[in-house]
C-alpha cells in the first residue's frame, strides 16, 4: 500500500472550515484514499474515502488533485466534537486491511 | 445492531500468563482483522482474515494466534504474554464489496 504523509497537528477556530492536507504521491492507480478520524482512544471512525472524484457526505468533503498525488479532507463547520487524531489511508477497494500513519491530531478551539 | 463487539474491555495479564482477547461481529462480514495501538502511534495490523477458514498475518504476528471457525467470531490469542504486548487492541471487520471497515471499541491489555 502506498505511503501517506500527513502534518502533526492543526487547530481549527469552531465554526470555520478545517482543511486537513494529505500526501500520497506513490499512490497506485487502484488504490482508494481513505480517511478515518479517532476520537481519544476509541475505535476508529470512517470518514469518507474516493478514488479520483471529489466525494462529499453528510461530514466531510473529499477533494483530491487531478494527478491524485494528494488530497484534502474538509470539515465544513468544525465543532468542538471533531478533536480528533485523523487519518488518511490509501489503500485496495477491498478494505480488508489498512495501514495507519500517525495522523494529524485537530484541535478545534472556542 | 451491535456491530463489532470486543471482550474483555480491559485486562491485566502477569509475563508468561495466555489469554484469548474476544471479537464478534453480527452484520455478516467476511473481512475481520486485529490491530495494535501503542501511545502516540497509529494502528497496526496483527492478523487478518477475508472468510471463515482463512487468516493470514499482518504486520506484528509475533506473539499472537488467530483462528476463523464462524463468519462471526476472530478471536486473538497471545500465547504467552510480555510486557511488550502491553497496548490497546481493536478488531475490525469489513464486507467484500464495501469499503468501510467497522472498529471494535478497544480492548485495553497490561502486561507486568
């Protein structure tokens, strides 16, 4: 699976848009983007995921580059509930395994 | 919907000590794996299995066994515990066809 390189850590003002960038220049032609959030230790939240169209559902938007070597994950209206440590993953449609990086830890603030 | 359920919640274990960490799903998946997760870091994948009768492993086997007699059941087994295995641990599952993999909520193991 491909590598992704994601920063550290964001802080985000609640109520404004969090944009999280993610890295993912050896990414194979049919390997998907994934992102997952984790908030505190719990198990793993999925996101949303695409493949080379911009994806939106009811918590995020997906744009991803046309060369498909990068992509951003946007959080419309952040709120104090979406501090987390997010995760973007690449990966085959099967979805049977993943490798997680270390993330980027959002901190939304009053 | 229970979705992936996981037991014990928590679990404190002497060096040496077995024990089988439980994980059960209920939305027929055929995909289900194990994973680890140390302080500050990511998860990482165990074992893994894509049917009943099928595991293989992932990328830190050591220590651990797994079996798939049912679609619903993949439990972990450590074998003989040290203190290195001291982590939190989710299972996961997944269907063929979908691209979504469902956590567990952790079990949380301490090896002395």
């Amino acid at each position: 699976d491909a590598k992704t390189t994601q920063p550290p850590s964001m802080d985000c003002a609640e109520g404004r848009a969090a944009n999280l960038p993610c890295n993912h220049s050896t990414i194979s032609g049919n390997e998907y983007v994934y992102w997952y959030r984790q908030i505190h230790s719990q198990g793993p939240q999925y996101i949303i995921h695409g493949l080379k169209n911009n994806e939106t559902n009811e918590m995020a938007s997906l744009i991803i580059t046309e060369d498909r070597k990068s992509s951003t994950l946007i959080l419309p209206h952040a709120t104090l509930r979406d501090t987390a440590v997010y995760y973007c993953i690449v990966s085959t449609g099967t979805a049977s395994k993943l490798t997680f990086g270390t993330g980027t830890r959002l901190q939304v603030t009053l | 919907n229970a979705g992936v359920t996981q037991t014990p919640k928590f679990q404190v274990l002497k060096t040496g000590q077995s024990m089988t960490l439980q994980c059960a799903q209920d939305m027929n998946h055929e995909y289900m794996s194990w994973y680890r997760q140390d302080p500050g870091m990511g998860l990482r994948l165990i074992h893994y299995s894509v049917g009943a009768g099928i595991t293989d492993q992932g990328e830190v086997p050591n220590g651990y066994n797994v079996s798939r007699s049912t679609t619903e059941d993949f439990p972990l087994r450590l074998l003989s515990a040290a203190p290195s295995q001291t982590s939190v641990y989710f299972c996961a599952s997944s269907s063929p066809a979908g691209n979504t993999i469902y956590f567990g909520e952790g079990s949380w193991l301490t090896v002395v």
